[in-house]
C-alpha cells in the first residue's frame, strides 16, 4: 500500500514538526549539517531518515536522531545537561506523538564523539511507520 504520508520527505518533516513543537532544540536539520555552526549553539539536532519498506499495509522507516551538545570548557567534558534534557523532550515528543498518519518507537539509543565539529552526541534509532 502507497500512501502520501509514506514518503522519505514527509517523514523528515513530521519528524521535524515533531521535535520542533516539543522543543527539543532551534537548531534542527535534516540529513546534514550547514558548513558553519554558529558559535552560540551549544545544542543541535541532525534527522537522518533511512530508506523505508513497505509492509503492505503500512510503509516502515528507520531514522536516527542525533543530540548534539556542545563541550564544557577547554577539557571538551561532555555536557549531559544538555543532551538529557534534549533526550528528555524528544522521549516526551515520541510519547506524547498523537498523528493519524505515523508512530514513533524507540529502537534503540548510543552516544559518540564527533571529531569534525567537536560536539559530544547522542544518538536515538527510530521506527516510524507511516499509514
């Protein structure tokens, strides 16, 4: 079954609406990054839809959520205020997701360091199912 909500574009973008109305952060793209991160930001939000499948009645995508939380200091110390009370709002946002045209589950959850922009971040894998 195809339907219009199953589209890689329109599950970025709930995913997006999502986490924006639950404020989980003001810096949110989608699968990548702008060149420059604007020194102000001490959190950013990164979606990074993978392709979907169809199950017949329903078409099923696998998305990573990346929590970013700039470093502590000169000892780039992790800041895990930031990205819990991140991880927070966007557990509140995947419970609290009322749309007729997707769910959102927790598949599971990972942190990481990364070099390029030297932002400590957490990752959480999704499973949407769009209708």
């Amino acid at each position: 079954m195809d339907s219009l909500f199953a589209r890689t574009s329109r599950v970025e973008n709930y995913l997006n609406m999502l986490l924006t109305k639950f404020g989980v952060s003001k810096n949110i793209f989608i699968s990548q990054f702008p060149v420059n991160i604007k020194s102000e930001w001490n959190d950013m939000v990164l979606i990074d839809v993978n392709g979907g499948g169809n199950k017949n009645a329903y078409n099923t995508y696998s998305a990573n959520i990346f929590l970013y939380g700039r470093p502590i200091g000169d000892s780039l110390k992790k800041n895990v205020k930031v990205i819990d009370a991140m991880e927070e709002k966007l557990d509140e946002a995947i419970k609290n997701s009322t749309s007729e045209h997707y769910s959102v589950t927790v598949n599971f959850r990972d942190a990481d360091y990364d070099n390029t922009r030297n932002f400590h971040f957490n990752v959480v894998n999704v499973m949407v199912i769009a209708r």
